[in-house]
C-alpha cells in the first residue's frame, strides 16, 4: 500500500477526472479529502461529495467530505483544518477543480470570465497556499495541477482566449511552485490528457455522445497521477506532463485499454 497513511486532497473530486485520481489513490491505501461544491445530486453530472466518499472507501481508502467551493478562502481553510485534524497532515494537493468556457471574446460574458478566473487561477492559488505549509512538513510532497503545456500557437487562444489565459496561468503556477518549494522538497508538476476525456463536461458542453466515443476514460489520468505522485519530490518536479508521456515513462505503450470505444478514432485534447 505505496500510500497508506498518506493524505491527498483533491478539488472537485465528486466526478470524472478528480474521482478517478481519488479512486487510484484510495486502492494504494491513501487517506482522500474531498474537497468540491457538490452535496444534493445534479441529474446532468451526478455524484456528490458523499457518494464519492461511499466509493473512495468502497475501494479501500478513508475519506473525508467536505464540502467546498474554491472561490472562498475561508471555506478553502476548513478543507486544510479538517484534513490535519482527522488524518494529522496533508501529503498531496490535487488542483483539479476547473470551469471551462470555450467561447470567443465577444461571447464571454463578464460572470463567466470571471468565474474561470477565481475558480481556475484565484482558487488553485489560494487553494495551494493554504496546503503549503502542511505540505513542507511531508516526507514526499507533491501538487498536481491539471493544466496543460504552455504552447503559444495562436491556435490555442483564438477561439477561447479567456479559458486559455485561466489554464496557461495555472500551468505557470505549477511551474512557479517548483522553483519555490524545491527547497523544501515539495514537488509540483501539471498532468494534461493528449486526448479529450469521457466526462460529464466533454458530454454536457463540449460535445455529447459523439466526442465522449472518441475519447479515453479518466483512468488513464489516474494512472498517469499515481505514476507521478509515487515519485520522490526531489527527483521529479517542474513538469508540465501529457498523459502518454507519463505512461511511456513507466514502459506503457498500449493505451488501447483506456478508449471508451475500442478501436475508436480519438479526439485531440486542446493545447497538445
């Protein structure tokens, strides 16, 4: 059990890609704070902080709920003070929790600029503050953040300049934290999927059934974050890593296991 009695938190981990990297961890022995809005089920996206604790220990792990929404310091410093108080420390921040628009300037609307700008950049920063000093106490800390390679082709900006500004900044932030933290051996790297993964936002606002067929299921996010978090600190900081590469790492190169639909053609994820 590579992480028994280690804790990990992780925002917006009701669902999808958060819940799979949980689900990971919990099978490894570790403790899960989850840390997300969700405590009445939304027919649309499913899942609460309650029943993804249901599964977490289902799968082996003990977990914590809390209910959380990042935009708010105060409610950020709950998840850390309860986290310390049931499992006595903090280990791994996972940077999951996200809001996404892709829509042109012109189509942006200011609350949904604005509400990518203090969930993806304000609430990851703020979010990762207050773990900071628990982290420093960690015999292998890490942050993981789920952001992608900085890549300045305009491509990656002309049809949703504000979300791409949000995630760019969060990847800065990852890379930022590792020069930072290096000395105290706190880790930080980004993890960001080549292809689009089957979650409640590719199916709700990205591209139904259609684009969910043509993609990979979050566990191979999972994977590729347990790969990561298994590292020690010292040794493995400041990336911006693509699943496939993390995979590769680890001699994995049949990812075929991981299509929703095998042998289905895959969609290419933004920003790869």
């Amino acid at each position: 059990m590579l992480f028994a009695n280690k804790t990990a938190i992780i925002t917006g981990a009701t669902r999808g890609i958060g819940k799979a990297i949980a689900l990971r961890l919990a099978r490894e022995g570790a403790n899960i704070v989850i840390a997300a809005k969700s405590v009445e089920e939304n027919p649309k996206l499913g899942g609460t902080i309650f029943s993804a604790a249901k599964e977490i220990e289902d799968a082996g792990g003990k977990a914590l709920a809390v209910q959380c929404d990042i935009r708010y310091e105060d409610q950020i410093q709950q998840v850390v003070d309860k986290a310390v108080a049931q499992f006595g420390g903090v280990d791994i921040l996972v940077n999951n929790a996200s809001a996404i628009s892709l829509t042109t300037t012109d189509l942006t609307e200011a609350k949904r600029f604005d509400l990518m700008h203090s969930i993806n950049v304000r609430g990851t920063f703020l979010v990762t503050k207050a773990c900071i000093p628990y982290l420093k106490k960690s015999s292998n800390a890490h942050i993981l953040t789920l952001s992608p390679p900085i890549n300045l082709d305009p491509k990656w900006f002309k049809n949703h300049v504000a979300y791409t500004v949000t995630k760019y900044s969060m990847s800065m932030m990852a890379m930022g934290w590792a020069a930072e933290l290096k000395d105290a051996r706190v880790a930080s790297n980004a993890l960001w999927p080549r292809t689009t993964i089957d979650t409640a936002a590719v199916r709700n606002l990205l591209g139904g059934e259609m684009l969910a067929n043509m993609s990979r299921t979050p566990a191979i996010l999972a994977d590729a974050a347990y790969f990561i978090l298994r590292q020690p600190a010292a040794n493995c900081t400041g990336n911006l890593f693509v699943d496939e590469q993390v995979m590769a790492s680890e001699g994995i190169t049949d990812l075929s296991g991981y299509s929703v639909v095998p042998g289905a053609q895959l969609y290419t994820d933004l920003f790869v």
